[in-house]
C-alpha cells in the first residue's frame, strides 16, 4: 500500500497456519447450511459439482 515498513506495525501482527481456521469456518458454514435448508455431507466426494435443489 506504498508505505515504509513499520516495526511497530509488524510487532502486532500474527501469522497463524489456516489449519487453526479451518475448525471454525467448518462449523459455520455447516450453521449457514443448514439455516439455508441444504443438506450436505463433507465426506462426498471432494471439489465434485451436484445439484443442489430446494
């Protein structure tokens, strides 16, 4: 974003694997599903396209 590096900036910034993410994003896109009415199962088959009627 066209400034200098600032210690005091980088000193509070924490860099975290997303693995640690991935529990809660999980979870909350599970809430957000079943909110929506749609059924889904996580062990399908990974990254293949379905229809999804409701």
């Amino acid at each position: 974003m066209e400034h200098k590096p600032s210690a005091t900036a980088e000193k509070h910034c924490t860099v975290r694997p997303l693995d640690l993410l991935r529990v809660h994003d999980e979870k909350i896109e599970a809430w957000i599903l079943e909110q929506a009415g749609v059924t889904f199962d996580a062990k399908a088959e990974p990254g293949k396209l379905r229809v999804v009627a409701g």
